[in-house]
C-alpha cells in the first residue's frame, strides 16, 4: 500500500494526516505523539480511529498540523485520520461514523462586532 493522505479541520487547526503501512509508530510536526501531546487523553483522541477499526499497530502516522490550540489540533488529526482510513477500505466508514469520527464539527468563534465589547456581550444599558 502506498502512502494515503487526508486533511481534517477543527476550530482553526488544519491538520494534514498521510498514513502508511507500519507499525503504529505516529509522528506530529516531526516529533512523537507523547511529546507532542502529554495529556493522556489528547493520545486517546489521535489514535481512537484506529481502536474503533481494530488496525492499533499496522499504520504509520505522519502528521503536519497547524493553527488553533493542542484541543481542536488533536480534533482536527482524529478527523483527518478517519478520512484517511475511509480511503484505504470503505469498510470501515460504518463504524468510525457510528463513533462520529467522520463528522466534521464546523463551530469556529464568532467574531467580534463593532460597538461591543466582545462578540454578544453588550455595556451596561441606562436609561436615564
């Protein structure tokens, strides 16, 4: 199998996922998933895609990701992965959907407008 790729978004990150046969090793911007990400369930977010399709240890990851914060970054590369194991056997779509790995979630914040403080909130209102 060649090399497979896929793009995820979350938030403002964008990540660019390329996945290969291996050994489960996964590498983010150059360097390892438990230096990149040290939160234990930030890990679990990255490679539940390939739990969900029982494959733990037969890809590589390699990952390119930018934008946003370590939250919707990891968001972002669970969507990407799931693509991208989509594209290698369409078999496996029923169940990383039943788990809503495929579901690109679209809430970005929401600009803030002119006259306000921040995006909703208003100053305090006074009638006389």
């Amino acid at each position: 199998m060649e090399i497979v790729n896929a793009v995820g978004r979350r938030k403002a990150s964008v990540a660019r996922v390329y996945v290969s046969n291996g050994s489960g090793k996964v590498s983010i911007n150059g360097k390892p998933l438990e230096d990149y990400f040290p939160q234990k369930y930030m890990q679990s977010s990255v490679i539940d895609p390939f739990a969900a399709i029982d494959a733990a240890n037969q890809y590589d990851l390699k990952v390119n990701v930018n934008g946003g914060g370590f939250k919707g970054q990891a968001e972002a590369i669970r969507l990407g992965v799931s693509r991208a194991l989509v594209k290698i056997n369409e078999d496996n779509k029923s169940a990383l959907k039943a788990k809503k790995y495929m579901t690109r979630d679209a809430r970005v914040v929401e600009r803030k407008k002119y006259g306000k403080p921040k995006a909703r909130k208003s100053f305090q209102f006074s009638k006389r």
